[in-house]
C-alpha cells in the first residue's frame, strides 16, 4: 500500500477500508487488504478476508 497510497503506518489502519487513490490521473477506487495467504498464519483473520470480498462484491454490484 506504501506505493500506491503514500502510506506508511500499519496495515491494521488501513485494511478493508475503501478509498480512492490517483493512477495516471484518473481516480481509482481501492481496497487494501491483507494478502489470503495470510489466513493460513491467522486463522482470525478470515472474517477480514471475507469483509473485504463481500466489500468487492458490494462495490461491482454482485
């Protein structure tokens, strides 16, 4: 997220939280989110998993 959002902090902060960030001078919407492998390590964050798919599939109307 540093590269696309000038972001530095933790990902906790930022996670599954919609935002729009500029690319090639168009305004894109964008979610971080932690990388699935990452429910392999943390059984816990599977509920954020799938809050940023039910996010996705909200945002693309399915």
């Amino acid at each position: 997220c540093r590269d696309l959002m000038g972001y530095e902090g933790p990902m906790a902060a930022i996670a599954n939280r919609m935002t729009e960030i500029d690319v090639g001078g168009k305004k894109v919407r964008f979610l971080p989110t932690y990388h699935p492998a990452a429910t392999i390590y943390n059984r816990a964050s599977r509920a954020d998993l799938m809050k940023a798919m039910e996010m996705v599939a909200e945002e693309l109307g399915i």
